[in-house]
C-alpha cells in the first residue's frame, strides 16, 4: 500500500516539474530562434593592455611603442638621464606605466570599447576594432600626431 502510493506521489511530481520546465523553456526569449548573425571570431595574439580577453563587447587597439615615449615621466626620465640601477629611474618608470594606463583607461572607457590590445596583436572578423592611439594621445594631454606645440 505504501509503496503503491509512493510511486504514484513521485510520477506526479516528475509529471509537474516537466511541465514547469517545459512552460519555462517555451517563455524564454531564445526560445524556437536561432542566431540571425554568427558569432564573431577573434584571435588575440598580442598583449591585453586593458580589459579581459574572454568576456568583451567591443575591442580596441593602440601603438603603445608610439606613445609610451610620449608620456610626460617617461620623457622626464629620458631628459634627466638617470640611471637604470637606481631608485629614481624605478620611480619614474612606475610614473610612467601608469599615467600611460590611466590614460589608456580613460580612452577606452569613453569609447565604449572593454578590451584593448597592443597594435597589430588582434584579428577580429566580424567586428570593429577601434584604434584607440588618437584618444590615448589626447588623454595623455598631447596634441593630435603631426601637429607641433
């Protein structure tokens, strides 16, 4: 008696948690759709200067040879000609990289893009890579390349 019982609690319990999930599966949005676009396909080969290579919406690139050199700590560093073996020269190359990533933050961030990679470093087919150098340049408070002060 209470095994026939039992069975027919538990059959009806797994009738109605497939009926719940059926209703959840047919009220979801993807349901009885199928992708109008491929998925994009990105090849990362270069170093990820911002962002997270695996989760990204829009990807950015930047020549950060170009404009490293161009960071005001870096050229003070360069003009005072300060030795490699000491503390300063340390200082001011922490200075550097990291008023070189802020303002490379700050680029991407107003452009909407969440992963930048250094110049020539990504393909991407199906979506807009961003040169970001421009933004990045302005950000460091320098002006537009091939202009002088």
């Amino acid at each position: 008696m209470f095994g026939e019982r039992h069975s027919r609690v538990r059959r009806s319990v797994s009738i109605a948690a497939a009926v719940v999930a059926a209703f959840a599966c047919a009220g979801s949005p993807s349901f009885g759709k199928h992708a109008t676009k491929p998925m994009p396909h990105v090849t990362i080969t270069g170093r990820v200067l911002v962002g997270n290579a695996k989760s990204f919406l829009r990807v950015g690139t930047v020549d950060r040879a170009e404009l490293f050199r161009l960071v005001p700590a870096y050229r003070e560093l360069q003009r005072a000609g300060i030795s490699r073996d000491s503390a300063n020269y340390h200082f001011h190359l922490y200075q550097a990289n990291r008023q070189f990533q802020q303002a490379l933050a700050r680029a991407a961030a107003a452009t909407g893009v969440d992963l930048v990679i250094e110049s020539g470093g990504v393909r991407a087919a199906g979506i807009e890579v961003v040169d970001l150098t421009p933004r990045t340049r302005a950000e460091l408070g320098l002006p537009p390349a091939g202009v002088t002060r």
